[in-house]
C-alpha cells in the first residue's frame, strides 16, 4: 500500500500532528535541525544536507539498526524539498504498487512540475524483480528513491539500483542523543506537553533498555507515562516504568566497576567451565546495552587465552560470533554470542598458550635473542650466498616426513620449551606429536653437544 503524506500541512509544510498517533510518529522531526543523531551525515558539511539544501534530485539508500532514523530522514527529506511523498512497503507491496506509483509520479512531474520522494521501507525484502522495476524511474529521475533496510545493502539490493544511489549508513543512537529524545518528548507540545516527569533513575532505565534505538525508547516512555498518569502520578519513577515495560532496571554501570565486574564474571565462569553462569552473565551485559562488540572481543581473548589448542574450533567460533554481530546487529545478534559462549564454557581448557607467550616475552624482554642462525636467514637478495646466509639450511618438504633435524633458535634459546601442551582435549594429541617433532628437530643439537663433552673430558684431564 501506499500512502500519501502532502495534504493538508501547516504553516511550517508539515501535516498536522494527529493527536492519537504513536509518540514516537507525533515528536517525528521536521526538520533536519530536529534530527538527533547522525552527525555524520548531517553536519554542516556532511553529504545529505548538501544534497537536501541544494534540492537536488537524489535517490538514497539508508542502511542502519532499527530505530536510527531511516524513516525520519525520508519525511524530513520531502519536507525540506517540498515534495510529493510517498511510502511503500517492501512486505505489502509488489510490481503493480510500485508501477502505480511512478505513473502517478510522471503525471505530478508533467502536470504539476513537482517531483515525488518514494519511500520504500526494508527494500531488502523485494525480490530482484521488483528492485528491478524501479531502475528506469530512478535512472530518469521521476521519483527520487529512499530506500531503508536494516541488512546491508551490498548483500540485499541489486548492483544496478545501488550504483544509482547514494548509499548512507545510520548509526545507532548514543546515550546523550535518546536522552535528548525523551526529554524532547516530555516538554513538547507535540509530546506529552509537561503532563508528567522522569524520574533520573527511570531516565537511565530507558536509555539502557533503548539500545539506541529512539522509537524503542519512546514507546518504552509513552508506556510508562500512561501508568503513572493512571495512578494518578505526576512522575515516572523506575518502579512504575518497570511495571509499564514488563523489563526489569540491570544493575549495571557501562563507566563503572559493575561494568567491568560482570564482564570479568562472564570470563571467569566460562574459564571455570560454568556455562549456566556465563550465559547469565551474558544476559545482563547484553540487557543492560553492552557494545556487543566489547562482548564479542572479550570472547575472541578468552578463546585463546583459556582454550587454545585444547579446542582450536573455539577461536573459530569466537571470530565468526563477531563477525556475526557486526553483520546483523542488535537484538538478533546475541545469539551468536550466546553460541559462542556455550562453545568456550563447554570447551576443553588449556592455557598453555598464554604461558608459552608469556615465557617467550620474558625471555626476549630480558635480552635472550642472539643471531638468528645463518642457515635460516634470508637468502634472497643478491650477495647472500656470499654471507653464507641459507647455505645449511634444509628444506623440510623434500623428506618424506617433512620434519628435519635442524637448529631454528637462536644458541642462547636451543632446547628451550615454552609451549607445553596439558592433556586435555586436543593437546592430548598435540602433545604426543610434539614430542616426536622436539625429537627429529633437535636431534643433532643433542648429538652436538654430547659428542663436545666426550671430546673437552680427556683435554681438561691432560
């Protein structure tokens, strides 16, 4: 279906606040100085504002979490240029909408000279030949396309359509910017126009549940400025805001030691091999609006730092839960954090690792280095030969086993062993084959030394 939102505006060219509408729909800007957030592109001299104040003919694709302003952008865009707007959407509409709407277009164009915004919203859901059926309407600038998805739009619209838009990524809304919202909200004639207050505990409850989503966040304050007003209070306290919301306040402080407490819990407990408790404490940072990508990172750490070779997967999967939050963002991505957290609790353990590294910097740090020895350094360049650099080495794949007897570090660490492998998991088996490797590589090393004692003996005897 398609709606037209150009009649009857007021005195300022926006239509007129219906007073039953949403919040979030009645304190939606009307301008692009109203717009919160998005810095980026709306700064004096960021790309959307030029092309809005220029009114120049513009197709766009606006990428980004829900809640960001996509929808927003599109009124205020058709504000700001006094045009014809219309909206579309991707899971009612098909072909036959969309050509109905460039026919309309054309006519506006031909008979009035004034051009038409086309909003399509989660344009990812239209399949290639609806997106298709746009490109000639695009191209010749009968309407001017905004078309809003929360997936990435690389992936999600075909190259045609793309290569025929700017495409603009939203970011989610910081702490200060939905707080800026709320309090908007309270004030505005347009809002709830003083009728009540927040209370700062209830304010920081929102802003956490918001996510840094707006909408969610007014929803979330129109829901409990109804409780209160039905009480027969004049504020929203968190108490009353929880009851509205059905979501309970997480104690939780992103700038504060909880911040850093509960973060070293979920670490510990998936160190401890306490799956339950780690998911809990997933649970409350990603309830309390964690950056999933600290999350994430921590998880990636953890996969090496207390697993390594145990279960060379969990890296695996650390890495691919990241990638994953980056790709579809939050509610969605906790999900992958919460594999990823199953995986690394119920994993075999080992820190091995983490002392291997730890001893090897140590070493290096007080000074046992030495000259890498000539057989392993670089021959390549022209008068290596002469330096002797390559001469001795041997090139393991040319044996059969792959694994020669040869000196790789330098005198001060030979025979040194930082990696030792634990039984657990899949160093059980890492362990045995080291074994056998330290046995072939150092082999000559052994029979080197062996063979200077026997040899230095019956000299300090004589």
């Amino acid at each position: 279906m398609s709606s037209l939102f150009d009649p009857a505006p007021d005195e300022d060219g926006a239509a007129p606040v219906d007073p039953g509408a949403p919040l979030a729909v009645r304190m939606r800007p009307r301008s692009l100085d109203e717009v919160v957030g998005q810095s980026h592109l709306l700064g004096p001299r960021a790309p959307l504002r030029r092309l809005v104040e220029a009114d120049e003919p513009m197709s766009l694709v606006l990428y980004g979490p829900p809640g960001t302003g996509k929808t927003t952008l599109a009124h205020v865009i058709s504000l700001a240029t006094k045009r014809q707007f219309v909206q579309l959407s991707a899971l009612d509409s098909g072909v036959k909408e969309v050509r109905a709407v460039i026919s309309s277009a054309k006519r506006e164009l031909t008979m009035a000279g004034r051009r038409t915004v086309l909003f399509i919203d989660e344009v990812h859901r239209f399949s290639k030949t609806q997106q298709d059926s746009l490109l000639s309407a695009v191209e010749d600038r009968i309407v001017s396309l905004i078309a809003a998805t929360t997936e990435n739009p690389f992936f999600s619209v075909v190259s045609p359509l793309l290569s025929r838009s700017l495409v603009l990524a939203l970011q989610p809304l910081g702490d200060d910017d939905v707080r800026t919202l709320l309090r908007r909200a309270l004030t505005s004639d347009r809002g709830l126009d003083g009728a009540v207050t927040l209370s700062a505990e209830a304010e920081e409850h929102l802003v956490r549940i918001a996510g840094g989503d707006g909408r969610k966040a007014l929803t979330a304050l129109e829901s409990g400025a109804g409780a209160a007003l039905a009480a027969g209070a004049t504020e929203i306290d968190l108490q009353t805001l929880e009851t509205a919301v059905a979501q309970a306040a997480v104690r939780y402080d992103r700038a504060g030691d909880m911040h850093y407490d509960v973060a070293s819990a979920l670490i510990k407990s998936i160190r401890g091999s306490d799956v339950d408790a780690a998911m809990h404490y997933l649970a409350r940072m990603v309830e309390a609006g964690e950056d999933p990508r600290f999350i994430a990172r921590r998880l990636v750490i953890s996969a090496s730092e207390d697993i390594g070779m145990a279960d060379p997967t969990a890296l695996q999967t650390a890495v691919a839960a990241a990638e994953a939050v980056a790709f579809i963002g939050m509610p969605e991505g906790h999900f992958p954090l919460a594999q990823a957290v199953a995986h690394l609790a119920t994993a075999a353990k080992s820190n091995a690792l983490t002392v291997a590294i730890g001893e090897s910097v140590g070493d290096v740090r007080a000074g046992l280095a030495g000259p890498v020895p000539p057989g392993l350094r670089d021959a390549h360049y022209a008068g290596a030969k002469k330096l002797g650099h390559g001469k001795t080495y041997s090139y393991p794949h040319d044996h059969p086993d792959g694994v020669v007897p040869q000196q790789y570090p330098p005198d001060a660490l030979v025979g040194r062993d930082y990696y030792r492998p634990t039984g657990r998991g899949v160093e059980a088996q890492i362990g045995v084959r080291l074994a056998k490797l330290r046995a072939i590589v150092r082999r000559p090393l052994r029979e080197h030394r062996s063979e200077g004692r026997a040899r230095s003996g019956p000299e300090q005897g004589a």
